[in-house]
C-alpha cells in the first residue's frame, strides 16, 4: 500500500472515533474510555491467578491463543468486590502495544461526546480515585467519567 493510502485510512480511523467513548458501568457510575483503543468485548471467562501481583490484577485469560492480564476495575477503584453475573464482561483493550482486559460490572453503549461537552474534572482531589479520572464528558444531565488509562493501567 502506498504511504499516502495509508495514511489516508489511518486519518479516516481517527474521525470515525474521535470523541467516541465506550461507555460501561462501575457500581452506580457511568464510566468511558476512548472507543479507538477498544478491540472487543467478552464474556467473563477462566481466570487464572497469578501469584505476588496486586489485588486488581485478578489474573490471566487465554483467548484465542493470546495471553492477556485482565485488570477488574471496581477493586482498581477500591470499591467493594462484587461476584460476577451475566452483565459482567471483559473490554479488551489495545494500550501502548499491549493487550489487557478490563472487567466491568456491564458495557451501556458507544457515545459521541461533542468536544465542547468535555472538560477537565476540579482540581479539588475529592478521592483517592480521582487520579484515574481524565476528563468529565456531560450528556444531557448525565457526566460520564472518561478515564485516564495510563493511571489506571500502570500507576501503584
């Protein structure tokens, strides 16, 4: 393929989920994370643990021949643990060249979120939590915590 081919499919991927977010439940609250770094959604499957990693981490999951950490973002964000039933799903997601998977108590839709409809949360730290909170996203009278992966994925 042509450079100029390719970089025109790449700018066509970049409209077609700029301001896209993957919106999911955590508890009460509605969460997002940028739809471009999103590859799928599954099921809950085998989980198997490995040992000395932090309490977040539950394990890994083989899927389709992959081996992928998944993370459950309700212990991430120090909520109490809660079993899972057929709402809860994994988000396998792509960041800085790894595969990982998120759990999450239920996956609502994909919402576009205007621009001017995004806006950085108070500086306040009001929780511990708050640091993986990137931007606040409002919809009609609904804020959607869009998060911070990098915090969330890779700080202790």
């Amino acid at each position: 393929m042509e450079k100029s081919a390719s970089r025109n499919i790449d700018t066509f991927k970049e409209d077609t989920t700029k301001n896209k977010y993957l919106s999911f439940i955590i508890g009460e609250e509605e969460y997002g994370i940028e739809i471009s770094c999103v590859k799928e959604i599954i099921n809950i499957v085998t989980i198997t643990q490995v040992p000395s990693t932090p309490n977040y981490i539950k394990g890994i999951i083989n899927l389709r021949g992959d081996i992928i950490p998944v993370i459950d973002i309700r212990t991430r964000f120090f909520m109490e643990e809660k079993s899972y039933d057929e709402l809860t799903c994994v988000i396998v997601i792509e960041h800085q060249d790894n595969n990982i998977g998120l759990i999450v108590d239920s996956v609502t839709e994909v919402k576009y979120i205007k621009e001017s409809d995004i806006s950085l949360p108070p500086s306040t730290k009001l929780s511990f939590s708050n640091q993986f909170i990137k931007n606040l996203g409002r919809m009609n009278d609904k804020v959607i915590l869009l998060l911070e992966l990098d915090k969330l994925l890779y700080d202790e």
